[in-house]
C-alpha cells in the first residue's frame, strides 16, 4: 500500500536551442517516435516515462550537471557507443559503481548531460 503522496518520478525534461533537430535526435537515439509534437514542446514515452524537448530563448551551452536523470538499459557499452555514434560527445565512460551497476553519461548534441545505468538490482514497484 502506498503511504505517500509522490507517485515516482514521471517525466525529464531537456532544453534544446533546435526543437526540430532535437526532435530528430532523440527519435534516434531512443528508437521511438514522439507521441506529442509541437513547437513548444515535444514529448516521448520511454518505457513508460516521460522524455520531454522544450526550446529555449537562446541556446545554452554550460548546463548544469547537478541533476542527471539516468536511463536505464540492458547493454550500457552498446547504448553508450550508440549515442556517440548519433553525435553525442562523452561526458562518462561506462564505470562500475559498485556490485554489477554500470552508470555512464554523454552530453548529447544539445549540451544536456543524458545518463545511462545498468541496474539488475533495480525493479519497478507497481
């Protein structure tokens, strides 16, 4: 029974200077088409989350690194050089971080820090 009132967490937004290349991008990169589309904001659903594109005014290129959402996948290397292969630069190389838990980061051709984790450990409560 759930005692509290957050429910999980439900969506991760980046700021892009190109909703449209972006838009592309991310398409690629997460093999799925947006479900919503606009110039004001594009939306996916990854496994059940939200991934949401919002432009902003003027392109920023030194974003903040103090909150990094971490997606998780079952091949941490093969999603890794995936991304860099699209145009993501490396930010951090696959590293255990303890037990079998594999984190990594790219900054994705916008700038924003995208994250990576492989997490056996890891289930979702339903």
């Amino acid at each position: 029974m759930n005692t509290t009132e957050f429910l999980g967490l439900r969506t991760t937004i980046y700021k892009v200077g190109d909703i449209t290349k972006a838009t592309e991008w991310y398409t690629k990169a997460f093999e799925t088409a947006p479900y919503f589309n606009q110039s004001f904001y594009v939306g996916f659903n990854i496994g059940g989350y939200e991934l949401g594109l919002q432009p902003e005014k003027q392109a920023i290129q030194n974003k903040t690194e103090s909150v990094i959402t971490y997606w998780g996948v079952n091949d941490i290397i093969k999603s890794y050089n995936r991304l860099i292969e699209l145009g993501a630069k490396e930010h951090e190389k696959p590293y255990n971080v303890g037990g079998e838990i594999v984190t990594a980061t790219v900054l994705d051709p916008f700038n924003n820090v995208l994250g990576l984790i492989y997490n056996p450990e890891f289930s979702l409560n339903t």
